[in-house]
C-alpha cells in the first residue's frame, strides 16, 4: 500500500522540537511516509518513527533570527528538495518554519498545514515589529495555506488578528503520552525535597522576572519555599537580569537554577513537586502544563493563550488575571496549605489530560487531518 508523504519544515528547538517527535513516535508509518527539514544549527539528535527507525531528513539554514541571506537559501533549498521528493502535503511548524513552508507550498502546488505553536508577533512589544510580523502572516493566510492550530486560544487568534477563514482553521491539540514510569534523576539534586517548579528560559515570553517576584512574595508568609526553574541554559536572553534580580531580592537560597536537560530529568522534577507555575506572556500550548496535567500537578497560571487552555480556574488550578505577583502568591499559599483543595486540583489534573490531551487517542485526529487535506 502507497504511503501518504508528509515533509514537515521547522526549526527543530524547544516545544516545536518535542512536538514533532511526538507526532513521529506516534503516527502509524504503515501509512505515512515523514520526512524532515530542520535547521543546521538545532537539534543534534535523530528523528526515530514509530518502529524506532530513522526518519530521511534534510538541514538547511533556518534559524530563529530574520537573516534576509539565511532566508532565502532555506526557501531555496526547501524548493529543490520538494521538488525531489514530491510529498502529498506539508507540515510547517512555527513562525520561520511556516514562511519557508507556505511560500514553497504556493510555488509548487503543494497543500500546507501551519502550526505556529504561538504567533511571532507575540514575543515584543515593539509596535513597528509587531506590525510586520502580522503583515507576513497575514500574507501566507488561507490559500492553499490551513492552520492547523496548537490551541483554541491560537486558532481564536489567527481568525481575529491574522484573518483567516474558519473553513481554512483546524485545532490539533498539542498532545502526550501517559507517564507511566519515571526514571532517577541524571543529575545531582541540590535543592530541598519541598518546593515548586516551572520550565521556561529566562525570556520576554515566559516572564521569569514576575515569577522571581512571586517568589518573593511568598517568602513574606513561608520563608521555606523553593523553586526549581528547568531550562535556562538554552536561548536565555534575560538570564543576567533573572540572576541580578534574585540577588537584589535576597532569594538566593531560595531559587534553584538547572541549565536544560532531559525530558525524562524535567518529568522526575514535576512529579517530585508540589505544583508548577507559570508567568507566561503567551504560549502555544505548553508541553511543561501538559505534563504537569499527566502527572497530576495543580497548576497556578497566567492567563494567556496556551495557559488557559490547559487550566480549568478552581478545577485543576487557578488563572490569575491581573498578573499580580500578589495574586499568584495568595494562590499557591492557598493550594500549598489546604489538602482538599490540593487532592481536588491534583485528581482533576489527571482527569482533564486523559479527556484532552492523550496522544494515544489524538494520533487518530491527526491522521484523519492529514488524510482529508491530500489534494
């Protein structure tokens, strides 16, 4: 039987990165054919499918910076290799990754689902830069361009801001599998057994400065809490000013920082916790809630795209609006000091993943999107 070919266009880091490797883990390769175009500088590690077997992939200059040089040369080479290998559709994946995508899709004829996992445009306040990075995606929208989107919150964005049509948007939760089995740290643990975690690199989108002021806020009732921040050794643009600041605060003993490491290390650290947190500006749909969720953790979050997707508030943890340090305080006080609250948070956690975001039961959607979209 003839296998449906999908070439999937990314630059292979972070969340975008475990995204796809999920969906190649998981997808039945007795009906799919994957192939890979990443960029040269990301991920080191092979792409394995479903029979653990090496997935053919191509590296080409994409990165995450605009490089007018860099560019083109991806849009180049992404041609010459489409044209080789001739692919039922294309899967694009994140802001760069769904220029070069639809731009080669448009010239070739070749369908393409797009799935920003959090638009570009989001990470700055700079109004002028904001504007153009709507303007591009504007261009690329609809045609034979659909969003395939991460979330509700980005498929909600993309038909208010962007402009598409909602007959040319589709939602694909991002998605797991169960934890069933954890393994031992790899790494040495310095930090005390009671405290609270996140994973986010110190950047404008995950807002690491307002959660060092949470901290802070909480060390005013419990001068015991501890926080262990996963992954700031990768991209950390305001590393300086996180460490200047948990100085400033005297929370030093407080704050534990652990340079990227292991999903199987980030697993054990959730599960060890009493709860995750986030300050996120915005998101996709973020891998870390989503497995807080499988390991039964009540989560404090702000509320933006991805994080209210993910958090039912007062089911399995609490929104907080006004993006208070305050407000966030108050809230984990409250979790951490009352066990019904926290066995009610924790049960429903587990619950909501099963229901939502279980990639053993999701595959099968994705599948069926890729099917119906085959020109």
């Amino acid at each position: 039987m003839k296998r449906n070919k999908i070439v999937h266009i990314l630059h292979s880091v972070g969340g975008v990165d475990v995204s796809l490797r999920l969906i190649l883990s998981n997808i039945d390769n007795t009906k799919f054919e994957n192939v890979i175009i990443h960029g040269q500088k990301d991920t080191e590690n092979i792409f394995l499918d479903k029979s653990n077997q090496k997935v053919k992939s191509y590296r080409i200059p994409i990165n995450r910076d605009i490089s007018v040089k860099n560019d083109l040369k991806s849009i180049i080479q992404t041609y010459k290799i489409i044209k080789k290998e001739k692919p039922d559709l294309i899967h694009s994946h994140s802001a760069k990754g769904g220029i070069v995508g639809r731009i080669v899709g448009r010239l070739l004829g070749v369908k393409v689902l797009h799935t920003p996992q959090a638009y570009s445009y989001l990470s700055t306040e700079n109004f002028l830069k904001r504007r153009i990075y709507i303007t591009i995606e504007k261009l690329f929208a609809n045609g034979n361009s659909i969003l395939l989107a991460s979330s509700n919150s980005e498929k909600d964005r993309a038909t208010k801001e962007i402009g598409y049509k909602e007959t040319h948007t589709i939602l694909f939760n991002n998605s797991i599998q169960p934890i069933n089995q954890l393994s031992e740290l790899s790494i040495e643990k310095t930090w005390p057994d009671e405290y609270i975690c996140t994973v986010g690199r110190p950047s404008f989108q995950k807002n690491i400065e307002l959660m060092i002021q949470v901290i802070f806020e909480i060390k005013k009732h419990q001068k015991n809490i501890h926080l262990v921040l996963m992954g700031v050794g990768y991209h950390s643009p305001q590393l300086d000013l996180i460490k200047n600041l948990i100085i400033k605060l005297d929370l030093k003993s407080n704050i534990t920082l652990l340079d990227w490491t292991g999903r199987e290390d980030i697993f054990r650290i959730i599960n060890d916790s009493k709860l995750y947190i986030s300050t996120a500006r915005y998101e996709g749909l973020p891998y870390s809630i989503i497995e807080s969720l499988a390991l039964s953790k009540p989560c404090v979050v702000s509320d933006c795209d991805g994080n209210r997707d993910l958090i039912v508030n007062n089911f399995n943890g609490f929104v907080i609006k006004d993006n208070n340090a305050e407000s966030f305080s108050t809230k984990i006080i409250e979790i951490l000091n009352d066990e019904q609250l926290y066995l009610k948070f924790s049960q429903n956690a587990k619950k909501y993943f099963i229901e939502n975001f279980n990639i053993l039961d999701n595959i099968k959607k994705l599948e069926n999107i890729y099917k119906s979209n085959i020109l």
